[in-house]
C-alpha cells in the first residue's frame, strides 16, 4: 500500500485526511483522545474497521492523559474517556468492539502500575491495528475466490484501505483478485451525499492500477441490466445474528438490483463486524446526518434553503438478498444464524 490510514508513532496517533482526499493527501497528527473522538464525528477517518482501530488508540491516547493517584481515580477516568469515544458515531460496532477490547485489557493489568496499564494499552491498540491488516488479507483471499476470470464488479461507498487500517474488505477482495491476475474491472458507485466512492474509492483503485469506472448512484440498475456488471462487492458496518446488514445509505437499492438481474451480491467484513446480540437488521442503531451534508457539496448550496432533509448515513440489507458473507475465517452462506455463530467461533 502506498499510504496508511491510520498508525501510531512517538506517542501520538496519525491519520490520513480522508475529508481532503481526493485532492490533497494529508495527514493529521493527534496528541489528545479528544481530537481523535472529533476526528471519527468529523469523518477524517471513517469505515467500521478503521474507526475500531481510531477509537482504541483514542483510548490509549486517554490513558496516557489521565493524572491520577490510585488506581481507582485512573480507571473511573478511562471509563469517561471510553464513552467519550462511544458517543462518536452509533452504527458501526467495530467502535464499540475496540473499546471494549482495551476495557479488558486495562481491567486484565489491574494489578499492575499505572504506567505499566497506559503501555499495556499503547500495545494493545497497536496490536489491533496490526491484527486489521492480517484480517483484511484473509478476507481478500477468501473473496478472492468467488471472483471469475475477467469480472467487471461493482462496488458502494468505500470499503477500502481508508476504511481499515490499510487494505480493506470489499477493496480487500478486489485487490486479491487483481492481485491474482484476474484481469477484473471495478465500477465505484459515486454514493452520495458523502461522494465516498468517487473521492476515496477511485483515489484507492487509480492509486492501485485496477481498472476502474465511476458512476453516479443511479446508474448502477442501468449497467446490471445491459450485463455490464458480474458482482457486487460491499463492505458492513454490523451485521445481525440473522445475516442483515447495515451499510453505507444506498447499498439496500444496490443489493434489491443485483437480486433482480441476478447478480451475486456479497458482503465482506471482519468478525468484529458480526453483533450477535441483535436478532435481526431491525436492531441496529441508524445514525441522522446533518442536514447540510444533502444541501451543500464543499460549502456550496445544491438545494432551496429552508427545504426539508432526511440523512440517515446507513440502511440495513436483509440477509434474503445477500449471496454471502465474506469474513477473514471463511465465506458464509445460506443458513446464516449458524454459519455466522460458528465464523465467530461461538
């Protein structure tokens, strides 16, 4: 990969810009747990991977912040560092799954000095950084395999490299494919309002050298139905015990499409993307937007002032239009309340 998302050096956790791209490729430097908690609301970094790893390493950062005297004054203070950055944004679960993950960690070294806790943490979140990488590689090399010689694939919103500590899930996919010498062609859904697809993901694939075209959200129909796409690759930002998926606000239209004009419609995700606590789709939490992110692209007024908006970020695919499940342990298909309770080990 020729950039990192997300890394920690000399105490301090860099990002790249994800706001300034594809224009300027920047990168952020972050001392304090509070930046980093703006940074994930901001959208500097996103994708649920990549906000797993922010949020850990915003912990990290939060307990190296804490003054304290007794164990019992530092760890009610890292619990409001933790929900802190738990109230950045509610959908994606890998946020959650990487707090409570340092939670443990910080609970498992109780014992310990203080500063042996704070470097406990700082390893910690390191470690789960480097986990992502591994993970998503998995993930590439299983998807890789549903993937035919000479595959044109669409793909919504970014779930790429950004998205993740730096290769990806459904990027992931199409990277291992490309990388096999499968001779594929991506089409990136523009995916509005946020235009992650045509500022992130076709930075991401021009960067790589796959060959890819871009499109504006309504045409993706338009293509399924001439024969022009072979599948669908999409990343989740938590999936239901049943399979149900949430993702980027205009995956449901996509999968609904590929269900039409049978197309293979597939899902790639870590683990700790699976919330087997929820039943079904119907559970998950969809975060509202501002208004102005629909009016305004890049400050410039696209609407009437004064007219009515609705932004939710996300909606959920139900698991009936999901060919499978791509996760760094195995493809899941078909009876998804076992295949996904065994993928998680459960």
């Amino acid at each position: 990969m020729s950039f990192r998302t997300i890394e920690w050096r000399d105490n301090a956790v860099i990002m790249i810009d994800q706001t300034r791209l594809p224009g300027e490729e920047v990168y952020n430097t972050y001392e304090d747990f509070k930046s980093v908690a703006e940074a994930i609301k901001g959208m500097i970094i996103r994708g649920a991977p990549a906000i797993g790893v922010a949020a850990a390493m915003g912990v990290a950062l939060g307990a190296r912040e804490i003054i304290a005297d007794t164990h019992e004054s530092f760890f009610r203070q890292l619990e409001n560092v933790c929900e802190i950055m738990a109230r950045t944004r509610p959908t994606a679960v890998n946020l959650f799954w990487g707090i409570e993950r340092m939670k443990r960690v910080a609970e498992a070294h109780r014992g310990k000095s203080l500063d042996q806790i704070r470097e406990a943490l700082k390893k910690e979140a390191i470690r789960i950084e480097e986990e992502d990488l591994t993970i998503c590689r998995n993930i590439g090399k299983w998807g890789a395999t549903l993937i035919p010689q000479g595959a044109t694939i669409l793909t919504h919103c970014n779930a790429g490299g950004l998205a993740t500590a730096g290769y990806g899930t459904a990027l992931g996919v199409i990277r291992a494919a490309h990388e096999a010498g499968k001779n594929i062609k991506v089409f990136a859904d523009e995916t509005r309002p946020w235009l992650q697809g045509a500022r992130l993901t076709a930075w991401e694939l021009v960067k790589e050298g796959i060959p890819a075209t871009l499109i504006s959200d309504n045409m993706a129909g338009f293509f399924m139905n001439r024969g022009e796409i072979t599948c669908c690759v999409v990343g989740a930002d938590r999936i239901a015990a049943n399979g149900d998926t949430a993702n980027k606000i205009g995956t449901y239209s996509v999968a609904v499409l590929a269900k039409e004009n049978n197309i293979p419609f597939y899902v790639a995700a870590p683990i700790s993307t699976l919330d087997l606590s929820l039943s079904d789709g119907s559970q998950i939490p969809i975060e509202e937007r501002h208004r102005d992110e629909v009016t305004h692209i890049k400050g410039i007024a696209i609407a009437p002032a004064g007219v009515s908006v609705r932004n939710p970020a996300f909606d959920v695919t139900p698991a009936r239009y999901i060919t499978a499940i791509i996760t760094e342990k195995g493809i899941v298909s078909g009876d998804y309340l076992f295949g996904l309770r065994k993928a998680a080990g459960i």
